[in-house]
C-alpha cells in the first residue's frame, strides 16, 4: 500500500468515525437530528482541510480540492447552524469563517513557496 492510498483510507475511516460520534452526541440528546447532521458535516469539513494540508512524499494529487471543497462546506455548515441553532450564532460563525479562510490562505501561501 503506497502513502497516498493510505490518506483516501484514512479519510473514509475518519468520516465513520466522526459520523459515530455523533450519533452518540445525538442520542444522548445534546444536539438535535438537524443539528448533529450540521455538525457532522461541519467536521468533515474541517477533516478534508486537514487532510489536504497533510503531504506525503510526493505531491498530493488532490489536495488543493480537498482544501477548497472542505472550505466550502466548512463555510455552508457554518452559515446553516448560524440560522438553524443556537450553537453557533450568525457572527460567530462568520468569524470563524473567515479564521478559516485566512488560515488556509497562509498554508497554500506557505506550501507555495520554494
């Protein structure tokens, strides 16, 4: 198994992962189905950011996606929990958008520079 198989594997084994996590947070009614749902795709979101930031011998072939379509859902998930919920309120997730953004913007910036 070559290292950039290893990272499409990783990502799936994650995403059950943190789709089981939250099924617990639900069940234990912290959060409801709407907003555990948001929640987990927010934190996919966030996974595919990483995911796309991590480099392994060779260049990743998919890594600028991955940290563009996590930034989108990042931004999406946000802006639904903002009108939907009380966990993250309009600024609140507005700011953390842009955190994101800026954030990303520096590692493409970074990972960029020879």
């Amino acid at each position: 198994m070559e290292k950039s198989d290893m990272m499409y594997y990783v990502a799936w084994i994650t995403v059950f992962i943190l789709l089981g996590l939250w099924i617990v947070i639900w069940a234990l009614e912290v959060v409801n189905l709407g907003e555990m749902f948001l929640m987990w795709l927010l934190s996919d979101g966030i996974l595919m950011i990483v995911l796309g930031i991590i480099r392994t011998r060779e260049a990743p072939r998919g890594s600028n996606v991955l940290l563009a379509t996590g930034m989108l859902v990042s931004i999406l998930m946000l802006m639904a929990l903002a009108v939907m919920s009380d966990i993250v309120g309009g600024w609140v997730g507005a700011g953390i958008g842009m955190i994101l953004i800026g954030v990303v913007g520096l590692i493409i910036l970074f990972r960029n520079l020879k």
